[in-house]
C-alpha cells in the first residue's frame, strides 16, 4: 500500500503536467470552429463560383456556335474550304462595306470568339467532311446530328465542353453542314485555382488570427480566476490571511464572482474572529467563578467540610457562581447568534407599534412601583422588516437596564415616532448616567463602566452588545444620551416598510421554505420560540405553573432578585 501512493503521486503530477489550461483549449476550440465554419462556407462559395464560371463558359460556345450558324447560313451551293474560311475568317484588307451592318456584329463576336486558345471551331460539310478548323482540333469528330448539343466530355485526354450543331440555309432551311466547338475550359479551369489558393490563404489566416485572438481574449477574460485561484491558494496556507480578491471595473459574471467570494471570505473572516472573540472573551470572565470556587472546595477539603456555617456559605458561593457562569455562556451565546444573522429572516415582519405598547404594559405589571410613561406618536401601524422577537429582546435589554439603575427616581419614559423613513425608539431613565468618554463603549461586550457596582447589580456586560448585534442586523441603528447623574436616553432607529411591501413580504414567506431559525436563548425572558415549538396544552400548562406566562418578559411573580444577574447594560 505504501508504495502505490508515490506511484499514485507520481501519476497525479505526471497527469498535472501533462493537461492544457483552459486558455489553450478556448484558442484550440474557436480555432477549430472557425476551420469548421470557413470550410463549409468556403465549399458554399467555390461551388457557387464554379457553377457562374462553368454557366458562363457553356454561354460561350453557345454563343459562338450560334455565331458561326449566322456567318455560314447564307452559303448556298458553294459550301467549301474557301468560301467557309473567307468567312469566318475576315482579312484586314477586305473592303468597307462588303459585309453588312449585321455581319460586323456578328464579325466582331467571332474574332472575340475565334481568338481564345481554349476554343476550337470545326466546320463539316453535309457529307461530315472537314472544311474548316481554327485551330488542331482538341476533340476528335463526335456523332453529328441535326439537333443542337451540348455536353461536357472527358475522354480521349480531353476534358471539357463540346456543343454541335447543324448549318441550314436561312431560306430554303436546306442541310449545308456541321460546326463543332469545343472548349477545354482552361480558363474555368485556372480561375477555379486560383479562387482555391485565395480560399486556403484566407483558411489558414482566419484560423490562425482566432487561435491568437482568441486565446488573448481568453487570458484577458480568465484573469480574475487567476486571482480567486491565487487568492485561494493564499487563503488555504493561512486562514487568517487578509489577502482578497482584487476588484475589477468589470459589469459581468466573473466580477460578481470575486464579489461573491470576498464576501464569503469576509464572512468567514467574521465567524473565525467571532469563535476566537468567544473563546477569549469566556476563558477571561470564567476565569473569576472558576477561582471562586475552587478556592470554595479546597477549603471544605482541608478544614470546613467539619463547620456547617463554612460549608453552607461554601456552598451558597458556588452555587452563585455557577449560576452566574450559566447566565454568561448563555449570553455568550445570544451574542454570538445575533452577530449571525443574515437572510434567515428577510421575510419577517413586525408591527413596531404593537411590540412597544405590549412590551411598555408588560414592564408597567412586571413594575408596579415604577412609573412608566409612553408617549406614542403614531397613529397607525409603523411596519418594519424584523424578526418580532428580537425587538421584543432588544426592547426588555433597555427597559430592564432603566429600571436597574433607576435607583432614586424610578421614573422611565418611553416614545415612538416616526421620522421619514424610519420609526424610533427612545428609551429614557433618570438614574445614575454615564460620562462621555464611558458612552464610546458601552456596546463593548463585557464593558462595565463600574465593574464592582455593576457586579453586584448582575449582569455580564452583554446586555447592549446583544442590543446593537439585532438592531444592525436588521439595518437600524441604535445610539445613546446620557449626562452623569441625571440619567440616560437609548435611541432605535428602524427602517419603516408600507403595507404594499408587507404584504409581499408576507406573500415570500409563506411561499418560501420556513427558516431555520436558531433561538436566542437567554436569561432576559422566556424564550418565544421555544414556546412556539410547543403543544398548546404544554403552553398552558408552563403557563398556569408560572405566573403569567407573557414571552420574553419576566414572570411578575418571580422574584426579582433572581433577575439581577440576567442582564448587564454595559453602561455602569
């Protein structure tokens, strides 16, 4: 087995070496094609050509047998050498005006006639004897009839026309002879060679100009597939590369390919800095608990496992920290999901209006010694192109930090409004505030503006990140106010769709397959969709066993000092 993989290897490089790039085989394609396409339109031409040629070489000896019948068809009684000769054959020194105004015609056509060395005019009495020939005869004396004929011959080393006709007087339509011509079609025969030699100098160019057009067209067209695969090869031997695809001005295929593939690559750049992000981001805040606790249960093991006071606080303090571990994983995890959301949800819609009032009258049951204020400026429904749970999670982070840090005035302002294309939010408390240069980073995750008082308020420091994770997934965008000691104001800004577009949206996904959608499981409230999974019987029943059952807010009947530990603003 070992020694067939260097074989196997060895095939494998050998097989490398021995293929051909797509450039060569495109050059090689077209250039076959165009060998194709020209030999049948060359064939197409030159048998068009030959039959002009050949049609107009049979026009001539009819021409010149009817020539030869005009000149001869008034010989009556003296059909013979001299008198056939002096006809057809004129003498510079004859007189003006011996012949008629039709015998010039007629004269001049058969000097054209008589003059080309590929023809040949024999004359035969009535007997079929020779009386006169313009020149050695090509063709020996065929079967003469008294039908006109014309034929193409290639016998005897002779090889082209041969037309026969007979000779009548042009009165009494009495037999005075024969006219054979025949035409070896030399110049049929030469035009054809040399519209044969253009055609394969044409061939040969046409051929070679599109295997080299073509295969620089190619090498041009298939640039941006050299960079993906350079890119691909630099990415495979260092994952953390930031190479990328250069850009091109190109409007086609090939450019929405890179834009694809960096995209992809970004995409992927964000999951692997996300896991590194995650796994740092844990290893650091479990570092704290962890100690808690072993330092807990060595002491149990060296002494206070005998003292009970020791041991149950020993206990209590593990049981806090393990608690709090679980709220940070699961945070972790909200955090995580929602950095991850891409076209899961581009069909979801929710009514904005509808979400702040139910969540606004949650807070007022869940709170009764707050005093919470909503001023709703819409009239009619305010859509927007989000999933309905997570503006339920984005809305109980803000309203579950006002309450946390309204600790003199527990007043909280809510209001809804609309402005141009948007629909906002704004959530306002009247407690401690944070500093200008703490508001830079309050959307950092596990970012405490005072890490002792936030610590025993709860919370991991992961209550906005989640926040600002939603909102910018779905194209909003969520900014603070706020001045130390006289509170803060959080502000959400969400595209707003028309009814027209909701109905389409709704339409899409109930048409479209059903997402899977990952649960952002977290400590804040109930998990809706978890809920949703559920029987209606379970629901009731979870319902009735716990308070009131509203998705993803608090039970107004939990305690609320199991709460503090759920949710961290990031912002004391």
């Amino acid at each position: 087995m070992s020694q067939n993989k260097p074989e196997l290897a060895a095939e494998t490089t050998a097989k490398k070496r021995r293929r051909l790039s797509v450039k060569w085989k495109w050059a090689l394609g077209t250039a076959t094609g165009v060998f194709i396409i020209f030999i049948v339109f060359s064939w197409l031409l030159y048998s068009g050509l030959s039959g002009v040629l050949l049609s107009q070489e049979r026009s001539h000896v009819n021409s010149t047998l009817t020539t030869v019948q005009s000149r001869l068809d008034n010989l009556q009684g003296h059909f013979n050498k001299t008198t056939v000769a002096s006809e057809l054959q004129p003498t510079l020194d004859q007189p003006s005006g011996s012949v008629s105004g039709e015998t010039n015609i007629y004269s001049s056509n058969l000097i054209t006639d008589l003059s080309r060395d590929s023809t040949v005019v024999t004359v035969y009495n009535a007997q079929k004897e020779e009386v006169f020939s313009s020149r050695s005869k090509q063709f020996k004396t065929g079967k003469l009839t008294h039908k006109r004929h014309l034929s193409r011959v290639n016998k005897d080393g002779f090889s082209g026309l041969v037309g026969r006709a007979p000779i009548y007087t042009s009165n009494s339509h009495k037999l005075l002879g024969y006219v054979q011509v025949t035409n070896s079609l030399q110049e049929y025969k030469s035009a054809q060679q040399r519209f044969a030699m253009i055609l394969l100098v044409l061939l040969v160019s046409a051929v070679f100009v599109a295997a080299v057009f073509s295969y620089l067209l190619s090498a041009y067209l298939l640039r941006p597939i050299d960079d993906l695969n350079a890119t691909m090869r630099a990415v495979r031997s260092d994952p953390q590369s930031e190479e990328r695809v250069p850009e091109t001005r190109r409007n086609d295929e090939l450019s929405d390919l890179t834009t694809l593939f960096n995209d992809m690559l970004d995409q992927m750049q964000r999951y692997i800095d996300q896991q590194q992000q995650f796994v740092e981001d844990v290893s650091h805040e479990l570092r704290t608990p962890v100690a808690v606790i072993q330092g807990h249960i060595e002491m149990l093991q060296r002494w206070g496992k005998d003292d009970p006071e020791v041991l149950n606080e020993s206990l209590s303090a593990a049981m806090q920290e393990t608690k709090r571990m679980q709220s940070l994983v699961s945070e972790m995890l909200d955090l995580t999901r929602a950095e991850q959301i891409e076209i899961t949800l581009n069909h979801e819609t929710t009514d904005v209006k509808e979400v702040v009032n139910q969540v606004f009258n949650d807070f007022k049951m869940i709170h009764p010694d707050f005093m919470f204020i909503l001023d709703d400026d819409v009239e009619k429904h305010a859509y927007s192109q989000i999933y309905r749970n997570h503006l339920e999670q984005v809305l109980i982070i803000l309203l579950d930090n006002a309450v946390k840090y309204s600790v003199k005035r527990k007043e909280i302002h809510m209001s809804l409004s609309e402005g141009g294309h948007t629909v906002e939010i704004a959530v306002q408390d009247f407690g401690e505030g944070i500093s200008q240069e703490n508001m830079n980073r309050v959307f950092n995750r596990f970012y405490r503006v005072d890490k002792a008082r936030s610590r025993n308020k709860g919370g991991n420091g992961l209550g906005l990140s989640i926040a600002q994770r939603l909102i910018e997934a779905y194209h909003g965008k969520i900014a603070i106010e706020s001045a130390v000691g006289h509170g803060s104001i959080f502000q959400i800004a969400l595209p707003l769709i028309s009814e027209t577009e909701k109905q389409q949206l709704d339409i899409a996904k109930e048409e479209g397959p059903k997402p899977k959608t990952t649960p952002l499981t977290t400590n804040l409230g109930a998990n809706p969709t978890a809920d949703e999974s559920r029987s209606d019987e379970e629901q009731s029943t979870s319902q009735s066993d716990a308070g009131t059952g509203i998705p993803g807010v608090y039970r107004a009947s939990d305690d609320p000092s199991t709460h503090d530990t759920d949710n961290d603003d990031g912002q004391h």
